[in-house]
C-alpha cells in the first residue's frame, strides 16, 4: 500500500495535479468513483450482483472503479497523513465490544441484529 | 491489508451478517461511509479542509469515515475475489501511458490538463 | 416548486449562508442527502424496502431525507439558473425517442432492456 | 411536478422497468445521478464552480444530470406515496425555528454557524 501511494504521489506531481488535490476534492472524488461502483450494480438483484465477475467486461469494470476508489482512499490519506489500516484496526476493536457476537445456541436471532454504522 | 480483511470476514461470520453482505450492498455501504466522509468538507474552503487534522474532534471524525471505507472495499473485494492492490498497480500503468507529464521546460501548461476519470 | 425556492433563499439570506452555497458545494450537499436517503434503505431486501413507510419512524426519516434532497435540488438550481422541470420535460422527450416501448405482443424480451444511463 | 411524475411512471411501464424500480434501486440510482453532477464540479475552485453555465457543453451536461436527479427523486417519491413539496415545507418551518437568522446589528457572526444537517 506504502509503495502505491508513493507512486500515486510522484503520478500526480509529474503532472503537476498536486493543486487539485485539496483534501476536499479528493473525498469528492472518492465518493465519485464508489458511486460508478455501485452504478454497475443499481438494477441487479442480490443473485445477480453476487455473479458479476462471471462476466469478463463487467468484472474489469469493477476492478477498474475498485482501482479508482483506493487511489483515492490512498491520496486522501496521504494529503492528511492518516493511517487507514491503524484506524481501521482501532475500529474493530471498538466494534467487537460495541456489537455482541451471534448466539449459536439454537436461540431466535437478535431483534437488533443490525450493521454497524 | 489480508489481516484486516480476515478480521472483517470473521467479525461478519460471528455475527450472522453474512446474508446483508451482497456484493450490491457492500459497495452502497461503501459509497455511504464515502458521502459520511464528505460530508465534513462540505462548507469548507480548500484552505480549512487542509487544516481539519488540527483540530482533535474532526481528525477523530475523518479517520473514523476512512476506516468505514476502507472497512467496506476490503469485505467488497473479498465478496468478490478482487486484488484491489493489483487492479491500482494495473491502473497506473495504463495511466502512465495516458497521461503525460509536465512539460517542465516554460512552455504553457497543456490546455486538457485534467484529472483522470 | 417556486415558492419553495423562494423560500429557501430568503433563508439562507437571513443567515448569511449564501458565501456557502457555491454550486460545487450545494451538489456536493445534494449527494451527500441522497447518500442518507441510500443509507436507510442499504442492507434491506427489495422486498423490505417497499414497505418502508408502514413504521412510522423510518417514514419519517425518508420524508425528512427527500426533503433535504429537494431542498439542495431547488438551491443548486436556483444558484445556476436552471429550470429542473424544463430539463427533466426535455430529457423525457429524447427518452422517448432512445428507448424503444416493450414489446407487447408475446415475443421474448429485448436482450438490452436496460436503464437510460 | 404531478405531470412530469405521470410521465415518467408512464415511461417506466411502456418499458416493463417496473420490477427495477424498488425503493432501494431508485434512492440508488438517485444517488448515483447525483455523484455524475458532482462530478462535473469536483476539480473546480468555488470561483469556477460559479461559471459552469458560460460553456455551452458543461451547461447542457449540468442540465442533463439535473434531469436525472430530478427524475429519479420523483420516480422514488411516486414509488412510496411521499409528497416531496410538503416534506420540504415542514422542514423549512422545523428549521427556521432551528437556526436562528443572522444578527445584522454589526456584532460578530456566531462562532457555530453552521449549515442544517
């Protein structure tokens, strides 16, 4: 990860993008890009999406929209000097004493089972 | 990254969340945590959104959206088999191509300098 | 729809909010509501999400997020001077022309039935 | 606004896209329509933000992803019988009792000014 943000930061200043690049329009981008994300899913079924990659053109379109959303996730970081992978640990500590795990004694399943925000 | 996204595969499994997981949803997650991280920057000029690590709160704030995405792209491309490390490297190459640098001799900027899409 | 753009704008005069309201940052805010709007509706089956207004409190919610969404609709437009009805009445009629109707007359579907991007 | 929501329905039905059209797909594509009109803004300073309307080109790209959000939020609204018009009118009324209006006696501006969430 280290090594694509480095390359993305020399990508940038060769091209002299480094002004463009304020911390608010690369989160502007980032949500850019994970919008065409999940353009190629917007009218499929769940059973669809699950099967995407079967089919070679839209599984490079995703690859294509997963490799925009991490440049920008990476030069957000950079511009601000957060470390993802450290907060994102640091959440799931969090989130592993803020949702209980599953009760797998046959019991009815939690009325509150729902996803973290 | 693997750890992490071993991390986030067994916090789902313990909780039952497995069956929301679609790839559907996790990138509309993704693209909602993206709009969540947005959001801070919305009324900021370029120069404030700089500035935003400085104060303690927003800096808690940020790194939080970013582990949110990060958290969703990573159970997004496990769900779907997708090297989001190798498809960014994939990503750069062609761009290098695509894109020239600079022309760092004085002559005028080049009139379609802009960002890739 | 014009009473309402009105009404917003002497708001947002009495609070000084115009310097705010570029139109990069009104779209910016717009998305940002319809990603809330999304965020109900993310981990719930089709079936779910049609009948999220039978429970009275995620109603409101979804009345609340349209409205913030209509609100930052109305002010982008406003802000440009760009009549949305007009817009939207000319896009319907080239529509019209792009997307041929369904056949009706017992043959098999069209291969690319799809959504007008 | 009535005319251009039965048009669309209208649209949708001639086209048999009904089935695509749950609540869910259609706050999806709203907020996907609306990322492509950020898109447009989302390397522009404030300044160039506010003159997208003098080219012809971007001017007619601004006016399409209008259309798009517009029709997407009409066709969401029809789906679950919300009525967007008196939704917004309820909440400007909660919010001008929220935010106070700006005090013009040539005090300071209030350090918390901020933007309704």
């Amino acid at each position: 990860m280290e090594a694509l943000q480095l390359r993305l930061a020399e990508f940038a200043a060769a091209r002299d993008w480094q002004p463009f690049h304020t911390p608010k329009n690369l989160a502007t981008a980032l949500s850019v890009e994970a919008a065409e994300l999940v353009e190629i899913f917007q009218w499929l079924t769940p059973e669809q999406s699950a099967a995407v990659m079967e089919d070679p053109e839209t599984a490079g379109r995703v690859e294509d929209e997963v490799a925009d959303v991490l440049a920008y996730l990476l030069q957000f970081c950079h511009a601000l000097g957060v470390d993802a992978a450290s907060a994102l640990a640091a959440k799931i500590d969090r989130n592993e004493r803020r949702f209980p795990r599953a009760d797998r004694s046959g019991g009815a399943a939690p009325s509150n089972r729902t996803e973290p925000e």
